[in-house]
C-alpha cells in the first residue's frame, strides 16, 4: 500500500479537489497538503496537518491488517504509524511544531498504538546517508522543499528511525541496507523469501507474539471484526472511550 498523502483525503472518490475551495474555508478548516508545508511551515496549521497523517496512516493500518485477517493475503506498507514519530521530532526540531502540540502527539501515539495490537511482521530500512538525501532533494527542483528539508531536519529523522528500529527489534524483524547508492531490491526480496515467519518460540522473545498469542478461530474473529469495523480501535486510540459489553 503506498503511503498516505494529504491528496488522499482532500480529493474527494469524484476527483472533488477541496483545495479549490479553501478560499470559502475559516484557516483552521484549511488543512495544509505538503507544498503548502513546504511553503509556509511556520503555521500552526503544520500541526493540524501533522496529527491528520498520525490519524490517516493509524486508518490505513488497520486497513492493512484486516486485509490480511480477511483474506490470508500479505501486506507491503511503505510507512507506519509506529515510526510516524521521526516526522515529528523533526518538525519540533525545526520550530514548525510546538512544544505543547509536541507533547500531545506523544500522548496521543502512546494511547493509539497499543489500539493496533499487531505489529509487522517485518520492517525494511534502507539506510540513505543525509547527503545523499539532500542530494536527491535538490535534484526535484522545488526550491520551497529544498529550504524546508534541510540537513538539521534530514538528520533528525535518521536520528529518529534508529530509536524506531531499536522499537520495532521487541516485536518484528529487521532488514537493514546501505542505500548509499541504489541498491538491488531483487536481493532484498530474496533475503524476504528466505525469512520464515511461521515459526514462533515463547521463551525466544517477543517478535511476532502478537500474532501467535491468538490459539482459536473465536480469538481470530473477534480481531477480524475489530480492524475491519474499527470504531472500537479508533475511539479508544483517539477519544479514549471505554466499550463496554
């Protein structure tokens, strides 16, 4: 699945643009897709912004794992909620975020993630120097991404996947590459296909426990209904309510 983008919910399943119409919107109705980021990041609105990608991509990956509960097929993510954090480390270390919104963003990620209750089953890095970052950044020509990108930003967030990283090794594993210069993706499939993640100790650790904690159909179903209907998930992740049966 590809990553969630602002298009995503700001046009509309009959090409609608709402953008076209931000002119009749109150500021605080006008969410900001990235090239209105990259060109104004000092808004207050870069918060709102920032929380909406937290909600969306917590969304998708619920969309992610029911998929798989529904019809035993894998699931390809190129981001997660769970390393959503590096994005905001690095605007509160650029000033486009401020301390209270960045407190309530930590609060709010350490009540939602548990909600998702599985973690993946593999996560890939591909470890790009911040040179070569910049690098690929200024070759795009957008002279507004290029001043907002910078190398303080750019280094936070490879500061940031490495504690992401160090998070997800108690549940997942990990494949690490030297992306330097491109690499060969047709390697890192193979390396995938020789992993075997149908197997699962109890005394070894706890990658893929949430996955092999469930020991009948009735256990599976109950969570097939919770990430495919998600109110349940997404009203205790972001509005702390307590179902009761």
């Amino acid at each position: 699945m590809p990553e969630f983008k602002m298009e995503d919910i700001l046009i509309d399943r009959y090409n609608n643009d709402m953008r076209k119409f931000y002119h009749l919107f109150p500021k605080r109705f006008r969410i900001p897709d990235m090239e209105m980021f990259y060109k104004d990041p000092m808004s207050d609105m870069s918060a709102v912004m920032r929380d909406r990608i937290f909600n969306c991509r917590f969304d998708q990956y619920l969309n992610a794992v029911a998929h798989i509960l529904n019809t035993g097929q894998g699931v390809v993510l190129e981001r997660s909620p769970h390393s959503d954090f590096v994005f905001a480390n690095a605007m509160r270390a650029k000033n486009y975020i401020g301390p209270e919104y960045f407190k309530h963003y930590f609060y709010v990620r350490k009540t939602a993630l548990p909600k998702l209750h599985f973690w993946p089953h593999l996560v890939v890095y591909l470890d790009a120097p911040v040179s070569v970052c910049l690098q690929n950044i200024r070759k795009e020509g957008n002279v507004n991404k290029v001043s907002v990108l910078d190398e303080i930003y750019l280094k936070t967030i490879e500061d940031s996947y490495k504690d992401s990283l160090r998070e997800f090794q108690k549940h997942s594993k990990i494949l690490v590459y030297d992306w330097s210069k491109r690499g060969d993706t047709d390697t890192i499939v193979e390396d995938i296909e020789r992993m075997d993640f149908d197997f699962f100790e109890w005394h070894s650790g706890d990658v893929f426990e949430e996955w092999f904690e469930l020991i009948d159909e009735v256990s599976w179903a109950g969570w097939r209904i919770y990430v495919t209907q998600k109110y349940k998930a997404r009203s205790q992740a972001f509005f702390q309510t307590r179902i009761v049966h």
